[in-house]
C-alpha cells in the first residue's frame, strides 16, 4: 500500500518532558522498529510535529541578544525540520530498514488573507504556569493559551493549500524511497506573483499530511498519536473511545481545536476527498492501527 503517517509530538516527546536532544533521540528509538517494518512492506511518507521543538528554537531566538531580531517562525520550522527528520533517517536504518529513507525541507503555501492569522490557535513550545506564562508574554509579544493544566504560546495556523515539493516526493516515492515530508506542517509561505516567502505561522501538520496523503493518492492516511482512539467525552469519567465511524459521523461532533480537532478534520478531508481510509490511534500500536483492528478508523 501506499501510506502516509503523520507523528504526534509524543514520537519524541511526552508531555513534561525536556526537550533535550536524548531524550527525542531515545524515545523514536522505541519507536522506530515498528516504523522501519512498516516502512519495509508498503511505500510510506511520514510527516512530523515540531511544537515543541519549534518553541525552543523561538525562545532561544528571542533571548539572543547577539541578534537584530529573533528569526522568523518560517526559518525556524525548516531548521527542525532538519534536525528531526535526520533523527527519524538514522532512527529508521539503525531499526534494520533497508529502503532509503530522505528528508526533504518543505514549504507550505497558505493564503495571505487566511483568517487565521488573526486568531492564533496552534500550540508551539514548552508549557508554564500560568504567572510565567504571562510573564513572557508580555516580553516577547506572545500570545498564549491554557493547554490542560499548563500555558503555551500559540501562534497562527492557516490552511495548508499547496506542499511545492509534492513533486519531488513523488518521484522519490516510486524509486522506493521512504519519505520524511511536510515536517511541522511544512515551511508556511505565500505566493505572491510566483514568488515565495515565509511567514510568521506554523500550519498544523496533520492537515497538511491529509493534503499530502491526497495529493499522493494514499490507500492509507494514519495519524499516530498518544490517545488510542477518538474519545467522546475526553477526560471525563464518561469518556468512550469511538472505533469504526464515518466522516458523517464526526461531522456531527465538535471537538477541540487545540487537540482532537484538526486531526479529525484532517481525517474528514481525506477519506471525504479520496473514499480512502484514515485512521487514529496510538503510536504504541501502529500495526494494529494500520492493520484497522485498533485505534479510530474512518471513511466516508
């Protein structure tokens, strides 16, 4: 089959966690034999998070006062776009996948007049109390959310509408090729007379994996998280786990957008634009999940 995975955080970072360099390297370790034999049997793409790692970089920009001013979110989002997907590469080989597995720095075009620049939502970086949340708000000029019992900066998350190396993928994909594309959502950019530049945002990575995973004709697009399922009722002594459902059904459902919520509409887009198959679960159990005997699996 041809495959699209898109990694939550947890592949390199449980919540809490330090986002020091071993402690990713550690964790994709765990995860990278049930990675590497997916990878061996079926042509795959795997897209990644960056919050957290895109919010360190940030902060450290901000801090340094060697600089004229911090780097622009879009710079930042290639830079961990870098680092990870190597650290996937060699995760992948040392895990005994014999394809080649590449990196490919991707930009993301979004329109210029996406309402979302208005109404910051995605989540990026480590999570403070609330005092210190605010504190560096007011010095840095964030804008900030309550994420669970934690604060986070949040920045603006506008639609994916084109991923310009899809053709590149393309070409890598049928040589064999394992792919690690769109990292964080991509590079978020916008066109204006044929040509690109960067811009402050991060663009959700699950909506630009269903972007992708149409774009590519996937027989599969698999979001992998830390939760086993779609949970009605999540965090509440009532919560139930939702396994076999339609894109109708989640239609009729809200759920939140600083979590569940784009993953859902990301599953919508694909299995609604493709009669495909999507799926959410655990990335503890990623065979089963692609194997459709776990996690939330969905079609139209």
């Amino acid at each position: 089959m041809r495959i699209v995975i898109a990694l939550g955080g947890n592949a390199l970072l449980q919540r809490g966690e330090r986002p020091d360099a071993e402690i990713q390297i550690a964790r994709l370790a765990a995860t990278a034999p049930s990675l590497a034999a997916i990878a061996a049997e079926h042509d795959v793409i795997i897209v990644h998070g960056n919050g957290p790692q895109v919010g360190l970089l940030a902060l450290e920009s901000t801090a340094d006062t060697g600089l004229s001013r911090p780097y622009p979110l879009s710079d930042l989002v290639a830079e961990t776009q870098g680092v990870i997907g190597y650290w996937i590469q060699q995760a992948l080989s040392n895990a005994g996948l014999t394809r080649p597995a590449v990196t490919l720095v991707t930009q993301t075009v979004v329109d210029a007049d996406d309402p979302a620049f208005g109404i910051p939502t995605k989540y990026v970086g480590s999570g403070y109390t609330e005092d210190d949340a605010r504190k560096l708000a007011l010095t840095n000029g964030w804008s900030i959310r309550q994420d669970g019992s934690e604060w986070r900066r949040v920045v603006p998350s506008p639609v994916p509408r084109r991923v310009v190396e899809l053709d590149a993928a393309e070409i890598l994909l049928r040589s064999g090729v394992t792919v690690i594309l769109g990292g964080g959502g991509g590079v978020p950019v916008v066109e204006d007379a044929g040509r690109l530049r960067g811009v402050e945002a991060v663009v959700d990575k699950d909506l630009t994996a269903a972007l992708i995973a149409t774009e590519v004709r996937a027989d599969l697009f698999v979001m992998l998280t830390d939760v086993d399922a779609v949970f009605l009722d999540y965090g509440t002594p009532a919560q139930r786990p939702l396994h076999d459902v339609t894109t109708a059904d989640l239609a009729a459902i809200t759920f939140s957008a600083g979590s569940m919520g784009p993953k859902v509409a990301a599953a919508r887009r694909f299995a609604e634009g493709t009669k495909g198959r999507a799926a959410i679960g655990s990335l503890d159990d990623a065979t089963a999940v692609i194997a459709g005997t776990a996690g939330t699996q969905i079609a139209l």
